[in-house]
C-alpha cells in the first residue's frame, strides 16, 4: 500500500500542472458554451477555473524543483484560497 501511494504521489507531482490545464479548459469551455449558446453568465466558473490553473502550474513548477521551498508552497496555496475566497464573495454575497 505504501509503494502505491508513492507511485502515485510520483505522478501526481509530475502531472499536477497539466490536471490543472484540463481543469481550467473544462470549466472555461463550460462558462464560454453557457454564455454564447444559452445568454447564461457563468463567469465565476471561468475565473475558478482560470485561478486553479494559475496556482497549478506554480505549485507544479515548485515542486518538481530539486530544492522547492515549503514557504513558497505555502504562500502559493494561502494567496489561491484567499483569491478563492474572494471571488466566491464577490459573486455570491
């Protein structure tokens, strides 16, 4: 059990800012289909998504360095869940 959970922390660290691609052209295709088909303005799911892509790809970046900071990890994931945060603010409350 242990190997598989490596193996798969392995993968995860080398595909982690190409999940967050897919994920962003998903949502982004989603929010663009909505609006131009149907006149529904999704615009908060194109910005998550466009966010996740964003902090993936530097998450991706830092961790696949030799020697990646944990303090830059950390800053990378608390300024993500705060612009998270306000952008379900803004478009919700």
């Amino acid at each position: 059990m242990r190997d598989f959970i490596l193996i798969n922390n392995e993968y995860l660290k080398k595909y982690l800012g190409i999940v967050g691609f897919l994920i962003a052209v998903i949502g982004i295709s989603i929010s663009c289909f909505y609006l131009y088909f149907y006149d529904i303005s999704l615009q908060p799911v194109g910005d998550i998504s466009l966010l996740l892509w964003v902090s993936t790809m530097a998450l991706s970046k830092e961790i696949n360095k030799e020697n990646s900071k944990k303090w830059w990890i950390s800053t990378i994931l608390i300024t993500s869940l705060l612009m998270f945060s306000v952008i379900i603010f803004v478009y919700f409350l």
